[in-house]
C-alpha cells in the first residue's frame, strides 16, 4: 500500500470520527437534581418507602439514553452511576422526609408493616430517557402509590412527569447531566408541593388516626 493511499485512509478514519462526534461508546452520568424549594409547612407520619420498580419500556431499561451523530444515528448511549430506580427512590425517600415525614427505605415489608408504619409508598420508573441530536432531550415520569399498610389497598396515586431540552452543539457530558439534572428538579419540585399538602397529609393522618 503507497503512501497516498495510506494518507487518503487516514483523512477519511478523521472524517468518520468527527462526524460522530463523541457519540461511539457510553457515557457514565451524574443523576443529581438542583436545590429543591422550601415548605413552610412540617407534616407528621411514619412511612415506608419501598424500593421503586423499573417499569420502562423494552429497550430502555439497559441505558438511560441515546447518543447520536451527526447524521442522527445512534453510536452510543448514556449509562446512570448506579441504578435508576434506587437513585430516583432514594430522591423521592429525600422530599418525604423534607416535609416532616418520618421515613424508612425498605426493600421488603416486614410482616408487621402495620404496626410500624401508617403507610407504604412504592413507586415505578414509567419513563427516563435522554436523547441526543443537536439538543439534548430529557424526559421523566415517576408514578407515586400511597397504601394502606395493613391491607395495601391504594389510597392516592399520581404521576409525576417533567421533560427539558437544552442545544449541545459539542455534546458535552455536562450538557447531559444538566438536562437531566433540571427535569428531576422540576419533577422533585412537584413531589414537594404534593406531599406538603393537606390533602396528603390527610390520607396519611387518617390512616395514622384509624379512620375510615
């Protein structure tokens, strides 16, 4: 092989690599949120919070996102720093206990669940992935349960979903995190206001008083 023919090989192994951009391989992100909002209000109760499912669709369970070229194909994804579903528990277990709530993390229930707690929060993981191509997008939905400890019937239920985008000229790591970390703050903001009302407050203290 000349040398001409070596030299025109590497000029187009250049092109090829610039046109992906940093899409080939995987990324490893931070999943963090902002400073959440104060409430002027401090509830009471004793919950357990289980560890959420991971109820996304097929194909978005082994990456929390995709990265793309520059002609939109997909060379890459983007990987969380630990598992999704106990991050975002974890997160959720935060805002309880940031309303006044007494709270303990559980992976199972123990058999005298009713004795030790007024309610159980379980949550899933509907939705939370990140795309790539010239912005960056982020999209989330968080589905929130609370029972009655004893029975587990549902007593309260919703969805808590938020989405961002940002441009990412250069897809930069951090143009990743902070896509993510502004659409977990929105939806965590959500979760403050919920469980600091009284609306909430009443299904908890209800439960707690014996009430029907």
């Amino acid at each position: 092989m000349n040398l001409s023919r070596l030299f025109i090989l590497a000029i187009l192994a250049v092109l090829l690599m610039l046109a992906s951009g940093c899409a080939i391989g995987a990324t490893v992100v931070k999943v963090e949120h902002e400073p959440l909002k104060k409430t002027s209000v401090k509830r009471e109760g004793k919950v357990a919070v289980t560890t959420f499912a991971d109820k996304r669709e097929e194909g978005h369970r082994e990456h929390i996102g995709n990265k793309r070229n520059t002609y939109g194909m997909v060379l890459g994804w983007v990987d969380s720093d630990g598992e999704i579903e106990e991050i975002i528990t974890g997160y959720f277990a935060d805002v309880l206990k940031k309303t006044g709530y007494e709270v303990s993390t559980v992976t199972t229930l123990p058999e005298d669940a009713s004795s030790k707690y007024d309610v159980i929060i379980e949550g899933e993981v509907l939705d939370f992935w990140l795309d790539i191509y010239m912005a960056v997008w982020q999209d989330l939905t968080i589905r929130i349960r609370v029972l009655d400890s004893a029975t587990l019937k549902i007593l309260w239920q919703k969805d808590f979903s938020s989405e961002e985008t940002n441009v990412s000229w250069f897809e930069l790591k951090s143009d990743y995190e902070t896509v993510i970390r502004e659409a977990l703050t929105k939806a965590l903001n959500m979760a403050v206001d919920e469980f600091s009302s009284e609306e909430f407050y009443n299904i908890i203290k209800r439960e707690a008083d014996g009430m029907e």
